[in-house]
C-alpha cells in the first residue's frame, strides 16, 4: 500500500469517526424524548478499481420493531377504550347510587314517610311528609335520567373532538409524506420527519387502531385495523355532526349523527371499520350504554306509577285516573315512551302548593270529601304497594319496588366492575408493552461505550496519519 492510500484510508475513518460522533450525540440528547428512535450510522467499504480504498458512510438507519410497535399501538387504542367505559359506568353508578343512597335512599325515605304517617293519620304535617319524600323520590329519578342524557352529549362531544383530530393528524401526515418524499429524492435526512410521523401516528391510534404500510418513496398508508382505508395518496375526509343538546327520543340517524370516511356512512358497532378504539367507544356508550341505560330508569318509572294507579292501592281511583306518581300528570297507558323517568311528577292533587289536599292521601285520590281522619287504611294501601310483586320489564321476574331496583342497580354495578377489569388489564398490557418499547431506546450506557470505540478509530486514524506525514517527510529530507 503506497503512503498516498494510507493518507486516504485513513481520512475516511476519521470522517466516518466524525459522523459516528454525530450520531451518538443525537441519540444520547434525545434519550427522553418521545417518539425518538435510536439512529445506528452504517458503514461500508470503498473500493476503487477493486482495491480497498477506506470506508463510507451507507447512511444513518432509524432502529424500529414494527411488530413491536403495532402492539403497543394496539394496546394503547385498548386502554383509551376501557378507560371511558369505565368512567361512564362509574358516574351512571354514582348517581344511581348503591344501598342506602340514591334512589335507594328516596325510596326508604318514601316507606319510612309512610309507616310515619300510618302511626298518625290525623296529622297533616306527617301527610306532607309523604308528599316531600315522594317528590324527592321524583327528583332523584330524574337526576338520573339527566345524567344519562349529560354522559350522551358528552361522549357525543367527545366523538367530535376526535373526528376534528384525526382530520388534522390525517392531513399533516400527509404533508410529512410530501416533505419525506422531496427530501429522499434529493438525498436528505428524512429522519427527523420520520420520527414525527410516527408519534402522530401512535397518537391517532388512540382513536381507532390503525395499520401503517410503509411505500418504497417513503410515504406510508394508514388503514383501520378493520380494513377502512384513512390515508393514500390524499387524506380521506371523515365527517360527523356534533349535537349539543340530547334527550331520550334521539339515536342516531334521529337527531343524531352517525359517522361518514370519505362521504360514505360506515358502521360505529362492535364489528365495524373502526372498532377498537376511544372513537368506537363513545359511539358505543352514546346509541347502546346510554340508550339501554335510559330503558332501565324508564321501566323503573313506569312500575312506580303502575304500583300507585292500579286499583287495589287505590279503590278511589277510576279507569285511566293517575295514581300518586304519573306521566306528566297523566296515568300510564301502555308501555312507556323514551324519557319518562323525566316526566315522571307526584300527582298535584295531593300537592298543596298546586291547589291540592293532603288528606287526599289518607282517604284516597279519588274521594270527593275528607273521611275519618284516624283511619291509616289507604296509607296502608300505599306503603304495599312498594311491597307488591311486580315486574319492572315484560318478561322479567316479579319484585317489589325496591327488589326491581335493586337489580337494576346490581346490572349496573356489574357493568361498571366490568369496565374497571378491562381498565386494569389493558393498562398492565400497554405497561408491559411500553417497557419493551423503552427497552428498545436510546441505552445511554451502549452509547457511551460505542464512543470510546469511535475515539479509539480515531485515535487509530490519526495515528496512521501520524506515521504517514513523518515518512513523507523523512524521505523529503533525503
């Protein structure tokens, strides 16, 4: 080898030495920083007319594990999910309340009123007792119901806050494809671009899970992981209507919005396009949760006014006549209609504040005049009929009021318990998958070894350098 080739050898170590330094200091600078993949500089020989001629930098290569990443992006749309179903299920049990609170409480308070008054008959102070533990009683039922419709609208604005951030993830993607195509053509780092991309991705994944295909150019196509096609050559378009306002008649496609890729309408259900992910999810707690939810305060409602209107509480009562509890004022006829747990009212004939008599509840609504005042007879009457076997639902067992509610609550309870399971096990399923993902970073203590290897390249090139500038110059001394 003439000194010349040593000299050149010997400078394309200490440039690629140089570069190596870069990169290092890249990755240890950015140890913290999230979305960042480690960089490895590759190396290669030079040749020249097949004599080795030093080395060249190949490029510097971003350290991804694509399989690894999809999980954890998998993991993290799971997590999202479980999440907001559990923090529906737990406001809904909340106010629903457990034994001893809520509407379990009213109800007691109702009985106790009750009992009360069947002691003393004749007075009218523990009469309007029965009458404020019953409206009470209202009250709480349809605090649920405004619950119910309050966890709709937000899981209604919740779906648009996505729908509005994937649009813009979607098309600033799609600039990033753009500017990473432009910088590969013209031999450019793209890698800092990439790294962007790929959180925003990871960051969208947490709306409905998604799958990254990368293209030869450098630009990636995003699908759902059920199959619908979100990014290609352009961004599709997803579309929802936000609704502000929501009570128990709406669902979607009545009054309600449902969801559209591209202008076409696809599926929000379990089995749809974008199952999966925070976005499904409120669709799913907004149209089915919410709604069933809704069903069960109002099959509460309509056995509380079939109890009090039905004639063997009531002999006073007259076909179609409403007992203590009604619709708005009306008896119930028929199965109840969506929001009746917010129409439900105590009957105004045993209301003073609206023109009526409480001795109405000690001889019955119907009666035409006052009868003795010590009979706790019809009072009777009404506290069994909290105790009578009914069923809340066609086809479901028959219980007392407070059986019936009971269930209800224990459905709702076992929802909530459910939805925390999930929580749980998907949050230690994406801790486990970020630990590996860490694992996967920048090791600082690697680093730092792979530079004392690099300063001793260095050391070896100039050394070499060294060497070669002392024989030149021995032999121009000659």
């Amino acid at each position: 080898m003439s000194i010349s080739s040593a000299l050149s050898n010997a400078a394309t170590g200490l440039s690629a030495s140089a570069r190596a330094v870069q990169v290092v200091s890249s990755n240890v600078a950015n140890a913290l920083t999230e979305g960042y993949a480690t960089r490895q500089l590759e190396l290669t020989s030079s040749t020249l007319g097949g004599v080795g001629s030093g080395v060249r930098v190949a490029g510097v290569t971003r350290l991804t594990d694509p399989v690894l990443l999809g999980l954890t992006r998998d993991a993290g749309a799971q997590a999202e999910s479980s999440d907001t179903a559990s923090a529906f299920w737990q406001r809904l049990e909340s106010v629903i309340g457990l034994p001893n609170s809520g509407v379990s409480k009213a109800v007691s308070a109702l009985e106790t009123a009750l009992i009360s008054a069947t002691e003393r008959p004749d007075l009218d102070s523990r009469l309007g007792k029965v009458t404020e533990a019953a409206t009470a009683l209202v009250g709480t039922i349809g605090k649920v119901q405004d619950t119910v419709q309050t966890l709709r609208v937000e899981a209604d604005a919740a779906i648009a806050s996505d729908v509005k951030s994937l649009n813009a993830g979607l098309n600033r993607i799609d600039a990033l494809n753009t500017e990473i195509v432009k910088l590969r053509s013209s031999g450019q780092s793209t890698l800092g671009l990439e790294d962007e991309r790929q959180a925003l991705v990871s960051t969208l994944s947490d709306i409905v899970p998604m799958r990254e295909y990368a293209r030869a150019d450098g630009r990636v196509t995003l699908f759902t992981s059920g199959g619908q096609l979100l990014l290609d050559i352009d961004p599709q378009e997803i579309g929802f209507s936000q609704s502000y306002a929501i009570d128990a008649s709406m669902s979607i496609g009545t009054g309600l919005s449902g969801l559209t890729i591209g202008g076409r309408a696809v599926s929000t259900g379990s089995e749809g396009p974008i199952a999966g992910g925070r976005l499904a999810t409120n669709f799913a707690l907004r149209d089915t949760a919410g709604v069933a939810a809704q069903s069960e305060i109002d099959a509460l409602s309509a056995d509380l006014i079939e109890r009090f209107q039905d004639a063997a509480t009531d002999s006073t009562l007259t076909f179609g006549q409403p007992g203590l509890f009604t619709d708005m004022g009306s008896a119930l006829s028929g199965s109840p209609t969506a929001g009746l747990a917010g129409r439900l009212k105590v009957n105004s004939a045993v209301v003073p504040s609206e023109g009526g008599d409480l001795w109405r509840i000690r001889d019955g609504l119907g009666a035409s005049s006052p009868g003795l005042v010590g009979d706790p007879t019809q009072i009777k009457n009404l506290l069994g009929a909290l105790d009578r076997p009914l069923a809340a639902t066609s086809g479901g067992l028959q219980n007392s009021f407070s059986g019936n509610l009971s269930e209800m609550t224990t459905r709702v309870s076992l929802q909530r318990q459910s939805a925390e399971d999930d929580a749980a096990q998907h949050a230690s399923h994406l801790g486990e998958l970020t630990q590996q993902m860490l694992a996967q970073g920048v090791d600082t203590d690697a680093e730092m070894q792979r530079l004392l290897a690099v300063e001793q390249a260095y050391a070896a090139n100039a050394r070499v350098i060294e060497t070669a500038d002392a024989m030149l110059r021995r032999l121009l001394e000659i």
